[in-house]
C-alpha cells in the first residue's frame, strides 16, 4: 500500500475515534521527557498509536506512543506525545506519519517540540530555545519518491518557522518572565550523540542546538500548508573543548524539568496564536 493511502487510512480510524464535531487547531508534537505537558491539556482523550492501522509505534525511552485530543486554553490540539525517529530504522515517512495524520484531520498548525544539545555557548541547559530555522544534517527527507500530489514538488523551506509565531512567543516568554533563546536547530540521524569534532562543525555551520527529531516533520509540514513553530529544551551543553560524558537518563531529567516552563509558555501563547487564524 501506498503511504499516502496508509495515512489516509489512519486518520479515518483516529477521527472516528475522536469526540463528534471536534477538529483540532493545532497539532503538538512532544519529545523526549516532555511527555508531561499534556497534564495542560483539560478533557483529555488518548488514543494508542497501535489503535491506528499501520502507524509507527515509537521505542524511544519516555515517549509514551499515543495521540492525546482534548483544549490547552480552551483551544482544541492533537498531540503527540511521542514521536518516531530514523534512529529506530524508521523511514522519512514513517517519521512525518503523525503530522500528517494530524494535517488530515483539520489541523492548520504545528508546534514540534524536542530536547536537545546546545551548541552556542551562551545558552545554559534546562533552558528553552524558539527554533529559528533548521541545518538538516540527517540526509533525509519525507518528499524523496514519487510525487503524492499533498503539496507543492519543490516546497520554500526560507520560512519554515512562522515568524509572526515567534514574535508572538517571545513576546508571550517576555510577559510569563521565562528565558528564550532563539536559534539555529541543527537536526542529525543519530542514535549516537556527537563527537567533540562534529560539534566543532555543526557550531562552526551556524547551529545553535543539535537532536535527533524535527527537521523530518517540519518539512512534512511545510509541505502540507501548516504554520510551524519550534521550541527546543536544551538539556545539556555541548562544547567540545570542554565536554563531558552525557547519560540519556540525565537528558530524560532536564528535559522533565523544563516541561514546566514549556507547559507555561504553550498555555499562555496557544491562544494568542489561535487569534491569528
């Protein structure tokens, strides 16, 4: 089966799962350890991964695997709390999957949220960072093969990240008195973190923070017509003239802890971004 009817598919069975008449605003994406923000989201629904036909189940540590529906703010998401990676052997359009689905199901926007390293040296770990754009560094892309007619060939990626959406949350992380930075994500494959080297280039390339998620769903989005908007926590520092051995189980920790300031920056901008539409 073709992935365009493989997505079709799935949102069929996850719409007739949702409650009548609800149609989301916006999709949520939540990566490593950021599983808790869905506790700001007020009649809460979850809905498996494996309930949806053929949609790929995460293995990732604290990625709980499940569609969550319900208002962060009075405004109606979709969240994924949880996401695939091509770490897990999973294909580019494995990994847009769930913005797919979600774009399908009446979704104009995205918000994808990660953890990740910071490669600027003035950023400090636990901290949030308002993606500005993106270096994919993973050789891969959700629109390689045949054309599927869901959007444009050759989509602009110049303003993947909608820049009345970042004004917004700065403006947003300004009035809650919550540090954000803003800067490059550069996005790689993984599973292994980077070398001492490979952080040199990637700082060297204009990036700001390094992890192993977005850039796949971001394109996926962009293609699909939805407004973007990322935020990274910065879970540890990575600099490479004075590195230290990271645990995933230490990632998993910060990023836990700065789900708090991310759950209180998303319930105080969700409605603000909702006003725009």
């Amino acid at each position: 089966m073709q992935n365009a009817e493989k997505v079709q598919n799935c949102a069929r069975v996850l719409q007739s799962k949702l409650p009548c008449g609800f149609r989301p605003a916006f999709g949520l994406i939540l990566g490593t350890g950021l599983g808790g923000v869905v506790e700001a989201v007020d009649d809460r629904l979850y809905i498996p991964y494996g309930e949806l036909p053929d949609f790929p189940v995460s293995g990732a540590p604290s990625h709980q695997g499940r569609f969550v529906a319900g208002r962060m703010s009075g405004v109606p998401v979709l969240v994924q709390q949880g996401r695939c990676h091509l770490y897990e052997g999973r294909s580019p359009a494995e990994v847009a999957a769930g913005v797919r689905v979600t774009a399908l199901c009446g979704a104009g926007s995205l918000i994808v949220a990660n953890a990740a390293g910071a490669l600027n040296p003035r950023f400090e770990s636990g901290t949030l960072m308002l993606i500005d754009d993106h270096i994919n560094c993973t050789g891969a892309s959700p629109l390689t093969g045949p054309d599927d007619g869901g959007g444009p060939r050759f989509p602009d990626m110049s303003r993947a990240y909608d820049p009345e959406y970042m004004r917004l949350a700065e403006d947003t992380a300004l009035r809650l008195a919550l540090r954000l930075e803003k800067g490059v994500y550069v996005g790689v494959a993984g599973p292994q973190l980077e070398t001492r080297a490979e952080t040199r280039c990637y700082r060297m390339m204009g990036g700001d923070a390094v992890g192993m998620s977005t850039v796949i769903e971001v394109i996926a989005a962009v293609h699909a017509g939805l407004r973007v908007l990322g935020i990274s926590c910065l879970t540890n520092l990575n600099l490479p003239d004075c590195t230290a051995p990271v645990a995933v189980e230490d990632i998993i920790a910060v990023a836990e802890t700065a789900g708090a300031d991310l759950s209180a920056l998303l319930s105080a901008l969700l409605p603000r971004l909702a006003a725009l539409r």
